[in-house]
C-alpha cells in the first residue's frame, strides 16, 4: 500500500509527536491555571492578556507562553489581541470522555510510560515501579496513592459503567439463579445484578486487595447477603474456578491477560460449566468501534498494559480474541457489538 501523505504534512506530524508530552502538559496546565476557565467565562469577548493576568494571578510571563502554547496547539484562538476558545478546548475540558482519559494518562501512566521500552524488553510492567514494587498494577490498585485510585477507577468504570444496565437482559434470559463475576473489582456489576434480580445469588472472583473494596461498596446495600466472595489469583493457573454456577460473566477482564492467560482463564470456566452454562464476556475490540477516535483510544491503552499494568496484555482485535474463545473450548453463541461506550457482549457455550 503506498503512502499518499504529502512531504510536508507528514513531517508536521512527525514533529507534532517529537512535542506530544510538551502538548500534553501545555494543555493541562491551561486547564488545571484557569486560563481556559476565564477565558470561556468571558463567552464571545475573549480576554486579553492583562486581563488573564488579572483573573488567574498569573505572571505576564506565563500567561504569554501557554498562551502562545495554547494557540499553537489548537486550544486557543487570537483575534484582536484577545483569547478565544476554540472547540478542541470545549471538549478537552468538559468532554467526559476526554477528561478521564487526560486524568487516566497523567495520574497513572505518564511517568511510567518514559520505562515502555524496557517493558518491551522484558515484558514486564516496568513503569509501575514508580509507585512501588508490586507485579502487576491489580495486586497494588487498593495501595496506590488515593489521586492515582481514582483516575484509575475514573478510567474503568467510564468505559463499562454504561455498558451494565444494557447487558443485563441478555445475562438474564435464560434466567440465572447463581451468576460467577470473575474479576469483579469493586462490585459494580454484581450490585446491578443484584439489583435487577432478587433471586439471584452472586459471587465475586478476585484477588483480596479487590474483594475487600467489593465488600465495603456491598455493606451500605441491601444485597450483602446474596453476594459472596472467592479469593483467587488467576495468574496462577493451578487455581481451578469452582462449579455450580448457571453464568460467568467477565467485564473488561480478560484484556487484562496475554494469550496464554486468556486460554488458561477460559478454559478452567469450560471445565466448570455444564451444557447449560453461559459465559458472557464484555470487552472494547479496537477493531469493531464506530469511530476512528475510539479505536485509537484503545490502541493507545495497550500501551498502558505494557508498560504498568502487567506487560503482556492489551485491547485486542476481535479476530485474535475469538481464536482465543475457541482454543478454551467455547463456542460464540452471540456478539452484540456497539453497548454502551463501544463494548462487544459474546455471549459463549461450552463446545460439545
């Protein structure tokens, strides 16, 4: 395929990535400064540099160069020596999906990403070491410092939050007494399950760190008694999964593992289901997104399994994953693709 790209936009791309992390904190601190802030206080006025002098109790020095930052990178723009917005600047501050990404990416990822190289080397999560030492970011989320928490959470749950409720009918048609969350983190899902159901008993799979916030979300419901919790590190492929279940259910978790894992995870499900069994599975495939911003979002993620969460994972393309689902012993009764913020629901049997 030959590249049409013209010589001189491909070399103002090439230079736009040579700044990206100058462009990335230039946006922020005219954010987090309230530079942007007065000047969309001001509507079609603008303001002058005085008078964002004025306004944020900044020096005229740093009013001139992160203004000159913001004009350049497209956040502002200038018409008779005042600042106007521009609506790149709209939606980097009150875009939902732009702000958790932004918090996402400086909280959690950005010091560690200067080690993606060496995780690539070594295919371990290099850059998580500026928090501490741990093997993967899951053993440290309940330790991590409280702002890196919460951009983390912000992060995971803006992507599936919406997705749940959209789910539900269809983890409950063939009506489940007793449903497996593996994975369950803080027990959002399972609280909505209960919630919908009052019939169903629940259990969450996951490791301790995770389950005890999963219990302190449960205690202010009134769904405690109907959720209980197994303790397991599915790394560890000695672990078996237990039987008994009518559905397993695994939200934005098995992009959490390498290849391997993956097939290890599904198949110790195979071995605990019946022929009645259900496996749901939710997950974003790059792949299979409405929208060119989306898949480059995912695409971009991978690179945070890389270099803090695990070293080995990523979001994957749909074609690789459902090669996975049939080397475990599934079979993919169903995909329904485009829930809530671009997810895909497989609905899987166990192959006979």
């Amino acid at each position: 395929m030959k590249d049409t790209t013209r010589a001189i936009d491909a070399l103002d791309k090439a230079n736009w990535i040579a700044f990206a992390p100058f462009v990335f904190q230039a946006a922020r601190a005219l954010k987090n400064l309230g530079i942007l802030t007065a000047i969309e206080a001001a509507k079609e006025d603008g303001l002058a540099a005085k008078e964002l002098e004025a306004r944020t109790g900044m020096s005229p020095y740093g009013v001139r160069v992160l203004c000159e930052a913001g004009l350049a990178i497209g956040l502002l723009i200038s018409k008779e020596e005042k600042y106007h917005l521009t609506k790149t600047a709209y939606f980097f501050m009150h875009n939902p999906f732009t702000v958790v990404n932004t918090d996402f990416t400086n909280d959690v990822c950005y010091k560690g990403l200067f080690h993606l190289e060496e995780a690539m080397k070594t295919g371990k999560p290099e850059g998580l070491k500026v928090f501490g030492e741990w093997n993967t970011i899951y053993e440290a989320l309940s330790q991590l410092p409280p702002k890196v928490q919460e951009s983390w959470f912000g992060f995971d749950h803006y992507y599936s939050d919406s997705s749940f409720p959209k789910c539900l009918p269809g983890v409950f048609e063939e009506n489940p007494i007793k449903i497996l969350d593996i994975g369950g983190n803080t027990g959002k899902f399972a609280l909505q399950c209960l919630a919908y159901n009052d019939r169903v008993q629940l259990s969450i799979a996951d490791l301790p760190g995770q389950l005890e916030m999963a219990k302190t979300h449960a205690a202010a419901t009134p769904y405690a008694d109907r959720l209980s919790y197994i303790e397991i590190n599915l790394l560890d492929s000695s672990q078996a999964l237990p039987r008994g279940f009518d559905a397993i259910w695994l939200s934005q978790f098995l992009d959490c593992f390498s290849e391997t894992e993956i097939v290890s995870i599904l198949t110790r499900c195979v071995d605990a289901m019946d022929e009645h069994t259900c496996v749901f599975i939710l997950e974003p495939f790059w792949d299979r997104q409405r929208f060119a911003t989306a898949a480059f979002c995912l695409r971009m993620t991978s690179l945070y399994f890389t270099a803090m969460a695990n070293g080995n994972s990523q979001m994957y393309h749909s074609r690789l994953f459902f090669s996975l689902i049939e080397q475990a012993g599934l079979h993919i009764e169903k995909v329904t693709d485009q829930i809530g913020m671009g997810h895909t629901l497989l609905k899987c049997k166990k192959r006979v």
